[in-house]
C-alpha cells in the first residue's frame, strides 16, 4: 500500500547581508516549523547549505540524482515545439509527473499552487514539448547563472529528445538524471557522467519532528512489509533516535 506523509519543503531561507549574525535565520526556521506543525506535518524537508540546517534538527535522508554534462546536442522531431508552460499546460504536466513518479518508493508530487509558482515564477522556467497540440514531454529549466540545469523531466522519448536539443543549442547544458524510460538511453548517447558521483552527490535534507506520529502514519506500510519479509510470530521493535525512542511490538495481523 502507499500512504501520503504529510509534508512542508521549507524554501529560499536567506538573510540580507547586513543583518547577518542577528539569529534570523533560526526565527524564520522556527515559524516554518511552527507552520508546519499547525498544517499537521509529519516530516519536512529541504535542500540547503551543507551541513547547515542539522542545527535545526535536519539530517541528510535521500540523494539528489547527479547532474550529466551533454556534449552532442540530439537531433529533435520537427514537428515537436518546445515553449514555456503556461497555467493551461499545467494538468497535462501533472499526468506526466505522475507517471514518472509512478514506481518510485517515495513521490514528492507538486501541490496545486507549487504547480502555479512554478510555472509564473522568475526564477526557473518551466519548459513542455507540444506535438500538435498535445504535451508529451515536460521539464525545469533553471538559469544560466545556476547553470542552467533541465530537470524534473518525464514525457515521451521523443519530447525529452525535444527539450535537450532546444536548450542545447543555446549554449552549454546539463541533465539531471532520473529512472524514467527514455532519459537513461538519451543520457547514455548525448551525456558524460560527472567525476566522483558519490563525492559530489547532494542530499535532501529530512527532519522528523516527532518520530511515534510518523510511525503511526505509516503503520499500513509497515505491516505489510512485515508480512511481505516473511516474518513469523511475534517481535518486539527498538527505534532509537539518539535522544528518545520508540518501542513497539509488531506481528503478521497487527502494530502496536
């Protein structure tokens, strides 16, 4: 079974230069948190400086895929146009994400208004390849000054093909890798690999406020994944998280 988690992803923390040092960041962490906490979050994640954020009681928890350099700028379909998304594109977008995201153990799918910042937003562009009317590939471009990164990708070969070759030919590009059928092939023909993958990986940040109300929220998966290993009888179950811990016990028809 999948349960949805609910989650915040805290963004854009920054503190103008000459009010550094005011401990203004951690008042801005702890309203996000505060926030968070009324919404009924159970987990809350980010990506940041790093390090920096474990003061806040986050941990690193899940790698961000690498980022491939493309050298040969693929031939595209002539008939696929590559433009900017519009709020209209957005429901076509989100059926390709969801397919993309369809057998990841863990899915982030965009909320309704992260879908309408993300589209009217300066900051990054969001790219669709249109095939007669229809859109079949789609991706986030970021700037050239944060070097101009495509990424989010899901769709069809051909549109992905589409999106590579019309960012490439503006200049130098990167592709973020991500196990969806057609980029793993694209990749492998147009892309070098970056040097030291696992050195240079970056991670999500993750932070559990309260590890017994996670638990409870996963308790469907948790069972059947008990029941799927093939474990018999009856287990008692220590989780510590260095401070505290949670007990429990577990067996084939029930957690508690």
């Amino acid at each position: 079974p999948r349960v949805a988690v609910p989650t915040v992803q805290v963004e854009l923390v920054a503190t103008a230069p000459a009010y550094e040092g005011r401990g203004l960041v951690r008042a801005l962490m702890e309203e996000a948190h505060r926030r968070s906490a009324d919404r009924g979050d159970l987990l809350q994640v980010m990506i940041g400086i790093p390090f920096f954020y474990r003061q806040f009681g986050y941990s690193y928890a899940m790698p961000i895929p690498m980022t491939w350099n493309v050298f040969d700028v693929p031939v595209a379909d002539p008939d696929i146009t590559v433009r900017p998304a519009r709020l209209t594109d957005i429901p076509a977008m989100e059926a390709l994400q969801t397919t993309a995201q369809h057998a990841a153990d863990i899915r982030m799918p965009h909320s309704p208004g992260c879908w309408r910042w993300l589209v009217q937003r300066s900051g990054s562009t969001e790219l669709v390849a249109d095939h007669d009317g229809a859109i079949v590939a789609t991706a986030r471009r970021t700037p050239p000054e944060d070097g101009d990164v495509l990424g989010e990708m899901a769709g069809r070969a051909d549109g992905l093909r589409a999106l590579v070759a019309s960012t490439g030919r503006e200049g130098e590009v990167a592709v973020l890798e991500r196990p969806v059928a057609g980029i793993g092939e694209l990749l492998a023909e147009i892309a070098v690999s970056p040097d030291a993958p696992d050195r240079s990986r970056d991670w999500f940040y993750g932070r559990v406020p309260a590890l017994s109300p996670l638990l409870e929220h996963l308790r469907p998966v948790l069972l059947e994944r008990f029941r799927s290993a093939g474990l018999a009888g009856h287990h008692e179950v220590l989780l510590s998280s260095w401070r505290s811990h949670v007990r429990f016990s577990i067996d084939e028809v029930s957690m508690s």
